[in-house]
C-alpha cells in the first residue's frame, strides 16, 4: 500500500502569509500604470489619418463588397459576375470627377486594392490622386457562433497581422471589418462578448500595422422590436466594445467607429421620424463614445439612400464632440448601379447620380441636407430580410 | 448553466474519461515540422519526412508502450502517416487502445502593447477542420497558450485574450467531436518561487474555467494541460512534495470537479522529476475529484531520442528507454512509483530551454 502523505495543515496559508504573498506578487511599480496608452510607431499617422477621413462635409464610399456580394449587385442589374465586370463598375465608381470634394475616404475589397481600372491605372492610385484614402475590409466573414442562440461571429484574426501590413504596403491606410449582433436572437452575453473582443483584437492589430481600424458592430435591422429595445442593446454593445478596445491597449484617437443608427427593427409597427432616430442615436453616442474618438461613420445597413441621409442631417442640427459622418455602400451606390446598367454610354450618368448621391450626404454631414430634387429611385428602401453580406 | 449538449455529448464525456484511465497517460508527439527539427539535428539526424516518420513508427510500434498510453498528440502530417509496412498510424494506436489526438492551433503571435506577451492563432475554419480530423480518426484535439511570469506579467490582456481563445477553440472543438485539451502554460523561465507561480496559476486557471463556462463547453468532456506549480527556472529547487502540494492546492481552488482528467505537460524538467512530481501528486491524500496524470513531450521522450541516434540498429535499444518512461509514469499516476526506473544516458537531463519556442 502506497504510503500516503497528509495534507499537512501547517501548509494551508495563514493570514499574514497571504497578505504579504498578493502584496509582492501584485503590487505594481506607479511608474507601470502609467503606460496606459502605448507609443506605437504608427501612433501619428494613425490619428492624422482618422483626421482626414472625418473631415467636414465628407464621409466614407463602402465598396467593399465581396466577390459573391458584388455579384448579386451586378445580377439585379443582369450582368455575370465577372472580374472584368466587377473591375468595370469598379472603375465607374473611383473615376467620378470630383468625388474627393465629398468622399473622404473608400473601403475596398481585396481584389480591388490590387486591380487597376479598364485604363490600367491601379485603383489606389486613382482614388489617392482623388484625395480619397483607400481603405480595405479585412474580415473573413461570418460563421455560426457554438454555444448561442443561432447566433455569428466574425473570422479573421489568423495571419491578420502580416495581411495588414502587405495591405498598407500596397497604399491602404485603414481597414475595416464587420461583426453583426441579431436583436431578435437574444442577443445573448456570448455573441454580444465575442463581437465587441473579436473586434478589439482585430483593432489592436491593424493600428500595429498602420491602419486605422473602423470598428463596426453592426445591429441588425431585422425584427419586431421598437426603438426603445434597440437603444438598449445598443447601450450594452458599445460598453462592451469600448472595454475591450481599452484593454487591448488601442489609441481612441486612431479609430473610427462604423455603428447602425438607432431605429426600430425593419417588421416592427413602430415608425420613427429622422428627428427621434437622431434623439436616440445622439443619446446612445453621449453615453457611451469617448470624445477622443474623432469620427462616427454611420452605417445604411438597409435604409433607403434618402432616408439615410435624412437621418444624418438630423443627427448634425447642432455641434458634436465628434465628427458624425456617413459610410454608405447601398445607400450611395444603389440609383447608381441601376442608371449604369452596365451600359458604357450610361457611365457617364451614373457618375453624375453617384456624385449627386455623395453630395447630398455631404450636406447632410454639415447639417444642411434640404432633400430637393431627390428621384423616386433614391427613395426606394432596401432592407433586405436575413440579408447576408 | 447551459452547455453544449449536442449530437458528440456523450461520446466526449466517455473519450475525455478514458483518456484519464489510472495507470495511462498521454505521449504528445506533436512537435510541429520545424520543432521536431530540432530535435533530430540534436542527435544529427535530417528533418525530412521519412525520419520523421520513422521516429514516430518507434515510439508508436514500441511493443508494450502502448498499454501504458490513453491517448498521444499528433501533429498533421503524422496523422495521415504509416508504418513501413503501410499501416496507418492511427490505426496503429486505435487498436492499441490509445486515441489519437491532433494538435489544431497555428502558433503563438504578439500582443500589440505588451511585453512580449502572446495570444494564440488558429479559430479561422476551426470547425472545418476539426470535422476532417475527426473522419480521419482523431478523438481529441490539442490547443496551446503561453503565459509568462515577470515583473507585470501575465497581464489582465494576456489572461482574457488566452482564456477566450482557449474557450472558443474548446467548444468549435466538442462541435466536431473531438474532447479539446486546454493548455494554459505558464511558463517556467524566471527566478520567481513557487508561491509566485501558485498565485499566477491559480490566476489563469480562474479565467480559463470562467471563459469555459461563458462559452457553454461541457466540462464533462474536456482534459486540462496545465504546469506544474513549481519555482522559477532561475530560482532553488523544492522537493516533489512541495510540487505536489502547491499544485493540487491550485487545482482544489480552480478546477471545477466537473472535468474527468488533469494531464500534466513537463515544460523543460528532466524525464526524472516530472515523474517525481506526478507521483507525488498521487500519494497526497486530501480531496483531488479528477485522474492526475501527463501528457509528456520531451519527458518521455528524451532518452529514447539519444539511444535511437538515428540508427536502425538502435531501434530496439531505444524503445527499451521508452517502456521504461512509459512504465514509470504510469506508476506515477498510481502513486505507485519507486523511483527505481533504469536510468538511461539523459534522464535526469534538465530539458530546459530558456524562452523555448516551442
């Protein structure tokens, strides 16, 4: 029989044992609190950059679709999802004369950063040349999240570092990447964690490698529920986003946030006014975005093109601490798309509507939206039930 | 508390109990391409496939080894690997009673304003992949996080970002039926004492089993890989007992009864004490709910890897040193273990490397 040793209990620790054992291996040097924000090596181009994407009466052209998301905008104008197709509208989009004046920045897909127009100047080039800053989504999409209420969560993360790099080596100077939260799932604790910690991380990164991260938890607009319970939520996801952004140690001077605007969800019987939309997303960002954010590029996310830039007017009536902008794809790109049709003697045109479109939320920006002349086309909603980007 | 209760439930609860079996442990063989590299060019042999095959084929094929062994750690080219006789290797250990696991994180990268501190990489397609190691045999996978211990480290941001991770790999893991390892290592390296370690441990593992439990894994079919709770590398040494007895106090503190198995990594102690250490461990009495046993890398075999040298004509000889490792720790979770194992050239070797990358 094995001799057994007891648990003496002359080990179990005494009082005074503990205190000095937390007292040694917890206590810190002050000098060590102190380095609170670090000094990383992009730390001022970082904040220069956030500057310039959130300068007055400008915002952002989402036009980072995905190959299979592009694809469905080029067949609900029927045209094949081809590489020349895609590098065709592409171009149409960043050739647009004079589209720096109210588009201060545009998120591209990766096929895009490394594409050249049909003239065979590199995209990057052009916009640069336009005075508009490329950016990059980098996010690999959404996958079912184990253990939740049918929930997602956002992959990445894996080499995220090095891809950063190579992206801002090719000229991009910030990044994005989309995670979504589902009201009528719950949400539940885990997918509200793992969205606003992915997103953190993912931050942390990018500003490590040059870019400034857009950090965009996107709240779905699908559901029943009224205005009050999206605020909630709201209220709940951008605590959460905002602790882990700090706990990974990422510069608030260096981001830009990509939020959904606080509305009721797209099937619910409520209908809210740009002037409640702006009430409640003005008190969701008073409570809850630092002011050393500088911009807050609003996401469409299935609002008609003039209801989204109605509600951001709304939102500019009176000073902000920070720069309230747009980041619109749909909501920019949609009476576009459908004046182009595809069609090389249409292209012209289809810049022109593009522009007008940008203009438009140009004034928003600055509070000065009036909404004359606005097509019926533009007043179309594009909610998309279970849309997946 | 909700957990994961679907379609592999009962298929985890019953290979992550098995895997901690009295008297078995784990041999992990996983030693990536460029790791095992390292260990051939110790003994001159060169890192190409076939000596790594042929390394893995001794271990594996080594008659009476595989009694001892509840499960070994594969790495992926070793999975999908034979004997020279064209039988898979997984085939191999399953009929000898041992599950195959499969090591399924991508390494370790920086965290941006720490110092030095890692997270570890790999949740992208996680799932995918741990459905086609499951088809190709696997039953458990293997996750590795590093910590270290130094003036500010762990950070809370080390602490959380492994832990998650952790937790995120475990339950993908249990989707896919594979029982998830968790391996939080603190590492070894520094001259902190062993009350330091025990509060740094004891800090971890809080996390960990909290980030567990928020991602709904079943406890009930997960094994947990922590350190020992030992002095630092740089610091004195303390007998077994007082291994033992810092560690299972740890244990007592933060794993929850629930999981069925804890199975020690050696992390750079010779083959010698870290069976020291387990036997100790097992002749505490005193309240331990889950099996203490190992999941040994270079502990078990070192000696076997000096005696082998590379040459065919050494086989025997050098699967000789593994029973004897085998056998020893086997023993060692029984407590039974009277320190008399034949020692070979290198067992009381310290394995030891500071700031192993591993």
């Amino acid at each position: 029989m094995a001799s057994a040793t007891i648990l003496k209990s002359a080990f179990l620790p005494k009082r005074s044992e503990w205190a000095a054992a937390t007292r040694s291996s917890v206590g810190r040097p002050a000098t060590a609190m102190s380095l609170t924000v670090r000094a990383g090596s992009y730390s001022d181009e970082l904040v220069k950059t956030a500057k310039t994407v959130a300068s007055p009466g400008r915002g952002i052209l989402a036009m980072d679709e995905s190959n299979a998301t592009c694809g469905k905008r080029l067949a609900s104008i029927g045209l094949e999802n081809t590489e020349a197709n895609r590098q065709a509208y592409r171009t149409l989009l960043v050739s647009v004369p004079g589209l720096g004046q109210y588009i201060s920045g545009a998120i591209l897909f990766e096929e895009t950063l490394y594409q050249s127009t049909t003239e065979g100047k590199k995209i990057v080039d052009v916009l640069v040349s336009q005075n508009i800053v490329p950016g990059i989504k980098v996010d690999k999409g959404l996958v079912p999240l184990a253990g939740s209420n049918d929930e997602s969560w956002c992959q990445g993360l894996d080499g995220l570092a090095s891809r950063c790099a190579s992206y801002y080596q090719q000229g991009a100077r910030f990044a994005k990447w989309r995670t979504v939260i589902s009201i009528p799932n719950g949400p539940s604790a885990l997918a509200v964690k793992e969205a606003a910690w992915g997103l953190a991380r993912y931050a942390a990164i990018a500003q490590d490698n040059g870019l400034v991260p857009i950090v965009e938890p996107e709240i779905l607009l699908d559901g029943e529920h009224g205005i009050d319970r999206t605020f909630e939520v709201a209220l709940k996801v951008w605590a959460e986003v905002f602790f882990y952004l700090a706990e990974n140690n990422v510069l608030f001077e260096g981001i830009l946030l990509k939020p959904s605007m606080v509305t009721p969800g797209a099937e619910s019987k409520e209908k809210a006014t740009p002037e409640q939309v702006a009430e409640y997303t003005l008190k969701l960002l008073h409570r809850r975005i630092p002011p050393a954010v500088p911009g807050i590029m609003f996401l469409s996310g299935g609002q008609s093109e003039v209801e989204a830039t109605q509600n951001l007017n709304a939102m500019n009536q009176s000073t902000n601490p920070w720069h309230i902008s747009f980041s619109y794809a749909r909501a920019l790109q949609n009476t576009c798309l459908k004046t182009w049709g595809g069609r090389p003697e249409n292209v012209k045109a289809a810049q022109e509507v593009l522009l007008a479109r940008a203009a438009a939320n140009s004034l928003a920006q600055l509070g000065k939206y009036t909404g004359e002349g606005e097509s019926a086309e533009s007043k179309k909603g594009m909610y998309v039930k279970n849309y997946s980007y | 508390m909700s957990c994961y209760r679907g379609k592999y439930a009962d298929e985890l609860i019953k290979n992550a109990a098995y895997i901690g079996t009295p008297g078995k442990g784990i041999l992990a063989a996983d030693e990536s391409t460029g790791t095992i590299g390292k260990r051939l060019s110790s003994i001159n042999v060169e890192n190409v496939e076939e000596n790594r095959r042929a390394l893995r084929e001794l271990l594996f094929c080594a008659p009476g080894a595989l009694q001892y062994l509840s499960g070994v750690i594969l790495f992926e080219e070793t999975l999908y690997q034979k004997t020279a006789d064209g039988k898979p290797f997984v085939d191999v250990l399953t009929e000898g009673g041992v599950l195959p696991g499969i090591k399924v994180d991508k390494g370790t990268v920086e965290l941006a304003g720490t110092n030095g501190e890692t997270t570890t990489q790999g949740h992208d397609d996680l799932g995918k992949r741990c459905a086609k190691y499951y088809e190709a045999g696997a039953r458990f996978a293997k996750w590795r996080a590093v910590l270290n211990i130094g003036p500010n480290e762990p950070s809370q941001l080390s602490i959380d970002a492994n832990a998650n991770g952790l937790a995120r790999y475990a339950i993908i893991c249990q989707e896919n039926g594979l029982v998830p390892i968790v391996e939080p290592e603190i590492l070894v390296d520094g001259s902190h004492d062993i009350n330091r370690c025990a509060e740094v441990t004891e800090r971890v593992l809080a996390a960990c089993y909290k980030a567990l439990n928020d991602h709904h894994v079943l406890l009930e079919g997960t094994l947990l890989k922590p350190n020992m709770v030992t002095p630092g590398s740089d610091a004195a040494k303390v007998p077994p007992k007082v291994v033992a007895e810092h560690t299972v106090r740890a244990l007592q503190r933060t794993v929850p009864a629930a999981v069925p198995a804890i199975v020690f990594l050696s992390g750079g102690q010779s083959e010698e004490e870290a069976t020291l250490n387990l036997n100790a461990m097992n002749q505490l009495s005193g309240k331990k709910p889950w099996s203490l046993s190992f999941s040994f890398g270079r502990a078990l075999q070192q000696s076997t890897l000096k005696a082998w040298a590379g040459k065919v004509e050494n086989v025997e000889k050098a699967r000789a040193s593994f029973l004897v490792r085998c056998k020893a720790n086997s023993e060692a979770t029984l407590g039974t273990y009277k320190g008399d194992a034949s020692l070979s050239e290198g067992a009381s070797e310290s394995l030891h490397v500071k700031g192993y990358k591993y």
